[in-house]
C-alpha cells in the first residue's frame, strides 16, 4: 500500500470521527438521544492519530489560565514582542559593525 493510499484512509477515518462526534453534539444540543455510534474504523497507524479527549483538554486548560489572569498575558505578550525587537535591532547593528566598518 502507498503511502498516499494509507495517508487517505487515516485522513478518511478522522474525518468520520469528527462527524460522529459532530452528530452526538447536534443531538445532545436539540435534546435528543443519541442513537449508539457505530465504532470508527480503526486507523491505519495509531501511534500517528491523537488522543481526542487529550486534544480538547489541552485549549480549555489554557483558556481558563488566560481568563484568570489576562494581564499576566498581555504583559508576556508585550515581553516578547520588545525581546523580539532587541534582537532584531541588535542583529541590525552588529551586521552594520562588522560589516561595513
């Protein structure tokens, strides 16, 4: 099998895990309940796809840091773009020193 071929399927196997979720959260939103899901295929290479429930834990994590503290963030923000700014104006004048003087 190519790997083309094999990238295709693990692509076409996520896709229809992300429709059944979809599908489970319309019905849990309208009040239905949810007939059983059918279980996805399995993939082709399982150390390649991602834990899903992992995946969603992560942003919420990091939403709920940011929401406790947005200006811890915007100060880091303004940190890093002067740090950036540093080392771009000192790579200008040490390219400026060492090559044109």
């Amino acid at each position: 099998m190519s790997d083309r071929l094999s990238e295709l399927r693990r692509q076409r196997a996520l896709v229809a895990e992300q429709l059944a979720w979809l599908d489970r959260e319309i019905a849990a939103a309208a009040g239905e309940t949810p007939a059983s899901p059918a279980p996805p295929p399995p993939p082709a290479d399982p150390s390649r796809v991602p834990d899903p429930p992992a995946a969603e834990e992560i942003p919420a994590e990091f939403r709920t840091e940011a929401e406790r503290s947005p200006d811890k963030m915007r100060r880091g923000c303004l940190w890093s773009f002067a740090a950036s700014m540093t080392f771009l104006i000192l790579g200008v004048v040490a390219v400026y020193w060492l090559h044109y003087r």
